[in-house]
C-alpha cells in the first residue's frame, strides 16, 4: 500500500526580549514581570500540511531558554526541542500531545501545554477517461470547487486558476464587436450566461445577449434579449430568477453620451416575454429605476455598479456612486414593486463598484458575499483596474473588502465587471470582460477564472510540471513532455490552496484526459 509523505510541522518559538538594563556591573538585574507564552493556537495538521505556529515568550528577562517538558506522540512522529519540527508517518488519525516550557534567566518559567490532531490525507488516484487533448498536455477532470467555506474566504487563500482559452467567449464578426459585463444565470441543465455590448452589430450601441452552456465549454445559439431602444446603451445587466421560472433583470441604461448612467428593471414571467414583449424588448424610459428619497440619486452617475437582491418577500438594490459621484458608497435601496426603490442605507463605504451578491448557508450561519470592480490610478500612472470582494452575515452592512484578482495575462489586463459562477451551493469561479489595451477601449472580450482544488504534480527529480490552466470550471492542463510516459506523485489540496486532500503515485501520458479520484 502506497503510503502518504511525511507531514512536516514546523513549531516556530518567537521570544520577544523584554528586560531593564542596570547602569553598573555590581548591580542585579531588577526581576521582571511574570513570565508567560502566548499563542493564537493550534491548527490540526495533516500529512504534507506545510505547518507553522508562532508563540510568543513575554515578561521576564533576557535571555529565555525554551524547550519540550513532556510529549505524547503518536508512531515515529518526533518533536525537537532544539528545532521544534514534528516529523513522522502517522497512518490514522492521532492526537499529539506535548509541552512547552520556556525559562528565563532569573529561573522563572512558563509552561503551556498543546494538543495538535494530525492525521492522514487520502489517496488520490487518475483514471484515463475519453478526451481530445492537445499533444504535450494532460487533463485532469474533477477539480471543481466544494461547497463555499467562508473561513476561506476570510483568510484570503483562494486557488484562482486563469482559463486557458484567451478570451473563453469571443464576440461575434461585425463592425463592432465589444463583449463585457457577463452574468451567468444557473439553470437545472446549465447556465444561461447574459452579457451586454455590440457582438457584431452595425452600430456601437450596447445591448443585453444571452446564450446557454452546459459547461462554459460549449455554448448554444446567441439570443438578443434587451435592444437598447430610447437609450444609447444597456449594458452591465444582472438577473434574479425566482422559484417560480420568473426573472428580474437590472441593467444600466445611458440616455446619451452626456448624462449619468441610471439602473433601469426589467422583467419576464419566462425568460422570454420582457416586460409584456417577446425578447428583444426594447428599453423605454419608464423601465428607468427611481429612488425618490435620495436626493443625490438624479444628479450623480450609477453606472455598472447595480445589483438586484431578492429576499423576505422584498427587493434590494445596491447601487454604487463609485469614483464619479463625489464620495464613493454603495448604497441599499428597497422595494415591493420595482422600478420605484426606496433608500434604506450604506451597505458599503467605498469608491468600488458592487457588481454581484450571493447569498449561501455556511457553519450555521448566512453568509453574503459581494463583487467589486476597483477603477482606481494613481496620478501619472496607467491604471491597473481590479476586483475585490466583502462579506456580510446580514446583507445589510458589509465588512472591508479583501483582493480578488486582477488580470492575469496582457490580453485580460484591463478587467471589469466582474459576476460569481454558481452551483448548488458553490462558487465555481468568477466570469469577467477585460480587454489589453486600456479601460475605455472597445476591445473587450469575455474571460474566466476558476475557483479550482489546486493539483501538484512531481517528478521523481522534484520538479513540479507547468499548470497552463484551467479548462472550464472542472478541467485543468498541464504541461508534460510532448512524448512518453511520466511517473510522478500528484498531491491535491482544496480550494484553498492549502488543506490537503489526498496525494499518490501516478504514471501520465501527454494528449490524454484523467479523472481525479480521492478515496
């Protein structure tokens, strides 16, 4: 039986020195406070778990002295009292129990005890399935994010792996062409994924599309859905279906190329008649949303940072002032009949677009996590655009954002708009327009980057092999020799990048697809 690589964990011991300095020799050193350990505490361990933990000696005086007054540790695994590494092949899961004991130079000492579960991963296994793969790749199927953890989220250690294919949908041949603003609806067969711009239309008026997939590898016939009729542009749309088949659509409507941009609502009891008219319906002016007790809302700019939430029987929107409109918020608006909203509050204080909420149920607790796209530059510089994201357990106020990702590749350097993929319970990644040249170029095209386990795969030699990306939201390629078999150890860890899931031996063959099997 193939057996899992040793876990290495390594217990590091900060000692921060704290003592007085008398002025002559002769003199003792005055006794310093009461010595103690502290630490933010232990995190089980698993094999090939790259483990560390920081302690922290306080009080006393210099210098400390630390080392292992007692240990209780399962089959070979040994703890050093002059490096503090746990080493060692355990085969179940086992509770190690040791001491700490820290002295100072007066004699004081401190002793605190830990107990660390370190237990095995699993095996993971490929087996061949069938595949057209380019030569000197292989893929390997089954890498699909779980079910959303928000302490993932938290700790900001996501595994986002880029899509192979620059750009993954392309806009249609024509006089214009500019494609952005995707928002990928989950269906029971699929997804049907709206987006917004030109796709090969005569003139440059933006426009909302949709087209289904089953997997974001294939895609169906493109459907024009929402025509930009008494507007110069719609664009930046987001869609909620309810339980009953409906769907509510909001998008940003630009009356010409001089005013503000204003969410407008759309809504179809099928996905297919729009607000009383088969699709394409064209927008009017009575399809704008309007917010009367917000007396900014007429005179500042709401454009692409609109999003639509149903929840409680009510309708909220959060619609984002950004960067043009003076002082950035993202505002909550709430309704019983859309388009008229009413203002209830800052869900948050920035200057970032809110682009896409969704709502899960994780530990016990609701969870609610926000897209934002981050238009910033700094004077003299070429903006470098990004995304961020913020969570909330009440949808009402939202915590400080973290960083998502921005472009990975020059093609996509220029991102925006950026909306979560889901299903059933999971994120499995996150769609987004982007184009090479510069933010307002019409040059954009739709890309994807997955939220993935990430896969590492060794050689005998150690040397890892190339990770060209992710294939969809359950493949990934990687760069193999383009002839011959490859023996080699594959270790999976989960989305997070860094729980480990299972490793083994596997032999590999360019130009051939493998299904990831963890047991």
């Amino acid at each position: 039986m193939w057996r899992s690589p040793l876990l290495i964990g390594i217990i590091w011991i900060l000692v921060i020195l704290e003592s007085n300095c008398g002025g002559g020799a002769s003199t003792p050193p005055p006794s310093g406070p009461k010595l103690s350990i502290a630490t933010a505490g232990l995190v089980d361990g698993m094999v090939t778990f790259p483990y560390s933990q920081t302690m922290q000696a306080a009080g006393g005086v210099a210098p400390f002295v630390w080392g292992v007054s007692s240990g209780s540790l399962p089959h070979n695994i040994i703890l050093n009292s002059s490096t503090a590494n746990i080493s060692g092949t355990p085969d179940t899961a086992q509770l190690a129990t040791f001491t700490i004991q820290v002295k100072d130079a007066n004699g004081q000492t401190a002793v605190q005890s830990y107990t660390l579960n370190i237990s095995s991963t699993g095996l993971a296994q490929l087996q061949t399935v069938s595949g057209q793969i380019p030569p000197g790749t292989i893929e390997i199927q089954g890498v699909s994010a779980g079910s959303f953890n928000p302490l993932s989220w938290q700790q900001d250690t996501l595994n986002w792996v880029p899509d192979v294919r620059m750009p993954m949908l392309a806009p249609l041949s024509g006089a214009f062409q500019n494609i952005y603003a995707p928002w990928p609806l989950e269906q029971a067969s699929g997804w049907r994924m709206f987006y917004g711009g030109w796709d090969g239309t005569d003139t440059s008026n933006d426009r909302v599309y949709s087209v289904t997939t089953p997997d974001f590898l294939s895609f169906g016939s493109r459907q024009l859905v929402i025509d930009h009729g008494d507007f110069l542009d719609v664009n930046n749309e987001n869609v909620v279906q309810l339980p009953d088949g409906s769907m509510h659509m909001i998008c940003t409507i630009a009356v010409d190329q001089f005013s503000n941009g204003k969410p407008a609502y759309f809504s179809s009891p099928d996905g297919i008649i729009w607000n009383g008219t088969p699709e394409p319906y064209s927008a009017q002016f009575g399809d704008v949303v309007s917010i009367p007790n917000d007396s900014n809302y007429l005179g500042w700019d709401f454009n692409g940072g609109n999003v639509l939430f149903k929840e409680n029987n009510a309708w909220t929107l959060y619609y984002s002032v950004g960067i043009y409109g003076a002082i950035g918020q993202v505002y909550r608006g709430s309704s019983v009949a859309p388009p008229v909203f009413q203002r209830t509050g800052v869900a948050l204080g920035t200057p970032h677009y809110a682009n896409d909420i969704k709502k899960f149920q994780a530990g016990g607790k609701t969870w609610y996590l926000m897209a934002l796209y981050i238009e910033e530059a700094v004077a003299g510089t070429v903006p470098s655009p990004s995304f961020s994201y913020s969570l909330s357990n009440d949808g009402v106020t939202f915590a400080s954002e973290h960083s998502l990702f921005g472009g990975a590749f020059p093609q996509d350097h220029f991102v925006m708009t950026p909306a979560f993929v889901t299903k059933d319970g999971s994120i499995l990644g996150v769609l987004y327009g982007a184009n090479p040249l510069d933010l307002l170029n019409a040059a954009n095209q739709i890309f994807a980057r997955w939220l993935q386990k990430k896969v590492v795969i060794t050689d005998s030699s150690g040397a890892q092999y190339t990770l060209q990306g992710g294939y969809g939201p359950d493949r990934q390629w990687f760069q193999l020799p383009s002839s011959g078999s490859l023996q080699a150890t594959i270790t999976v860890y989960a989305e997070d990048g860094i729980t480990p899931l299972g490793a083994g031996p596997v032999i590999v063959t360019g130009g051939k697809a493998y299904s990831l099997v963890l047991n």
